[in-house]
C-alpha cells in the first residue's frame, strides 16, 4: 500500500539533487525543497537513504494523505 509523503530538506536542490529525485514531485521553497510523491514504506526508506547518501540535511518526513487502498 503506498502513501502521499512529504520530504523536506534543507536548501534548494540543483540539478544532480533533482535527478536524483526524479520519481518524485520536487517544489523548491525560500529555504528548503520539499519532494513528494506516493510511496509505500520501502520506497520511503529508500528516498531517505538516497537523502542522506546525497549528504542532505532532513527537516521533516510527514504523511501528506493516505493513498488508495491496493
């Protein structure tokens, strides 16, 4: 079953940090970027690793809304 999630991290992402996100929706903000997208809990664990491989700093993980029953 997978969920919307919101993934903010400190500081706008170029381009090596979007593409690395590509699955994800990715909405630059004045001091932070979030990405989104609807994940199941693995794929989740995998973004924050990729977050924390790229040496990003996390603000915040939060689920955006529940996704569709599978």
């Amino acid at each position: 079953m997978s969920d919307t999630y919101e993934i903010r991290v400190v500081g706008a992402l170029g381009p090596v940090g979007r593409s690395a996100f590509a699955d994800l929706a990715v909405d630059v903000e004045p001091v932070a970027t979030v990405l989104s997208g609807a994940l199941t809990q693995a794929e989740l664990h995998l973004v924050l690793d990729r977050v924390r491989d790229l040496g990003l700093e996390l603000i915040d993980v939060k689920l955006a809304r529940p996704g569709p029953p599978d």
